[in-house]
C-alpha cells in the first residue's frame, strides 16, 4: 500500500467540532466533550474516507508568534483577550473548550497519533515543514485558506477542505485554486499579501483587491516582480502603481508573516497508524463519556 501522510490542522478541527456538534451529552462530573467527540467523529471519517497510512496532530505551540506581531502588530490582534505576563498573549478561547482540550491531548496519545508542535510557531509552520520534508502524498486537513500556498500537484500534496462542513469536504488542488483565484497555489501567499485577510489581521494593500491582486499576479509572476515593476513604472495601472507604492512598508514585511515555516526540525515521532492503546482508550471513553465516536475512531483506525 502507498504511502499517504494525513496532516491535521488540529485546533481548526476541535474549534469546527465545538460550534458545530451540540453539547448535549457530557461526562459524568459535567463536563462538556462535545468537541473530543466530534474530533473523534472527524478522524473517523476522514481516515476511512481519505486512508492515509499516516497521521500526524499538528499543534499550536505559539498561536500568535512575537515575530510575527513584531513584523506586524495587527496580526491576528483581534483575537487577543488579554496579554499577561507582557508579550504572552492569550487567545479567546470559550471555557468549556478550554476545558477539554487536555483530554483530545489524551485520547490522540491512546489513539497513537502524535502531537506535533513547535516553539514560536502555529501549526500552519507544522504542517509546512512536515509537508515539505514529506517522501509521500500528502492530505492535509485545515479549513485555512492560507496553507493554500502549500499545494503542490507534482508532489501529490493537497487540501482536504473543511469550511463548508465535513459533509462537504472539498479537494483542493492546483487547478481548484486556479479556479476560484485565478492564481496558482504557488501564488497563493502572495495574492493573500496583497489582498488582505480580516481573519488573521491582515490589512492588504488599500485599494487591492482580489481581482486586481489576481491580475497582477498574472501579469508579473510574484509579489517582488510587481513591486519591481511598479517602481519603474510599468506595473499596473497608474493607480495600482500608487497603491503599491503607498503600501511599501507593509510589503517589506507582510510575506514573512504570511509565508509559513518550511524548514523546522522535530524530535522523532512514530506517525504510522495502528499503535493504539486500546486499553487506555477504552478507560478514558468510559470516564469522559465518549461512547460511539470512540467506537467510530478505533474502528477506522483499525482498517
């Protein structure tokens, strides 16, 4: 069987499974486990639907690197709700998700799947270093437009799409970027400077949208060559030239922002699928109440 490594933007997942599944049922001291069972439920279907041979959780160790904020401040600001100690920043993350986050740490453990993190990093640099050290085909799960930039079609690296829902996953490859970008995925970082993103606190380049920053990409091939070209004064119209100009400082910094990692390094990890704990992963179903997602997960799993 070939070879196909499944990467997890893990806390896209467990934040879709918290706001999507309903917390009717809970353990038995009260807490909610609405989000462990449906990350269960999404790894269930995603190994029988996708069956990779391996799997690697990539976490956030850093959601919101200080160097990042340092090349811009407005990066991911808005989800900030307190900084303490200075420099520490905390996300706004509900209580009863909060709450049952070490226990998806647990039960990935007795599943066998590693977590895989990085100092000062998010797991979007994770999974592009793991995807660009990767020797397979690589499937790798997010509802994040940004990794995008990370699809290679000669490599067999692809997205498995999760925004509209896991009963309408979407292959993203090449071709499906070209089509509702009009760049290609090797521009997507790019197009995503120029452009903006309020998601993430990206303000883009004022005036620049997705059609001009799609043309532009067209025209010029990258980022650089529009900014060189605007300097000389051939790139664009008049206006985009201004506009460009006018937006240097957020140029200079703004693709180290938005360009994930590519060359971290791990300790060793065991991703292969089948070492599972059944045992610690029948002891913490039975204490956390996690009934037939559990149930699901071990059956895929042991496919």
């Amino acid at each position: 069987m070939t070879d196909r490594i499944m990467l997890l933007d893990t806390a896209s997942l467990y934040f879709r499974a918290f706001y999507g599944v309903p917390d009717k049922v809970k353990a038995a001291d009260g807490t909610s486990v609405n989000a462990v069972r449906g990350l269960l439920d999404m790894i269930a279907k995603l190994v029988t639907a996708y069956e990779p041979t391996r799997l690697v959780a990539c976490w956030d160790d850093d959601w919101r690197p200080a160097w990042r904020v340092d090349l811009l401040p407005s990066y991911k600001a808005h989800r900030v709700v307190e900084a303490v100690p200075a420099g520490t920043d905390i996300e706004e993350v509900p209580d009863p998700l909060e709450a049952q986050i070490p226990v998806i740490r647990d039960v990935l453990a007795a599943l066998g799947i590693p977590v895989v993190g990085a100092a000062e990093h998010e797991a979007d640099d994770v999974i592009g270093a793991l995807a660009t050290a990767a020797d397979s085909p690589v499937d790798i799960v997010t509802g994040d437009r940004d990794l995008f930039q990370l699809i290679d079609d000669a490599r067999g690296i692809r997205i498995v799409y999760t925004a509209r829902g896991m009963s309408n996953l979407e292959i993203v490859d090449d071709a499906a970027v070209v089509s509702k970008y009009g760049v290609r995925a090797a521009q997507y970082a790019d197009f995503a400077v120029l452009r903006g993103d309020p998601s993430d606190g990206l303000p883009g380049v004022a005036g620049i949208g997705e059609k001009s920053a799609a043309s532009l990409l067209s025209a010029h091939g990258s980022l650089d060559d529009i900014r060189a070209a605007a300097a000389q004064g051939t790139g664009g119209t008049p206006a985009q030239r201004a506009k460009i100009a006018a937006a240097s400082d957020y140029l200079d910094v703004a693709p180290a922002v938005v360009r994930v990692a590519r060359d971290l390094t791990f300790a060793p990890f065991d991703d292969r699928l089948g070492d599972v704990d059944i045992d610690a992963a029948e002891a913490l179903a039975e204490k956390w109440n996690l009934g037939s997602s559990m149930t699901r997960v071990l059956a895929a799993l042991a496919r």
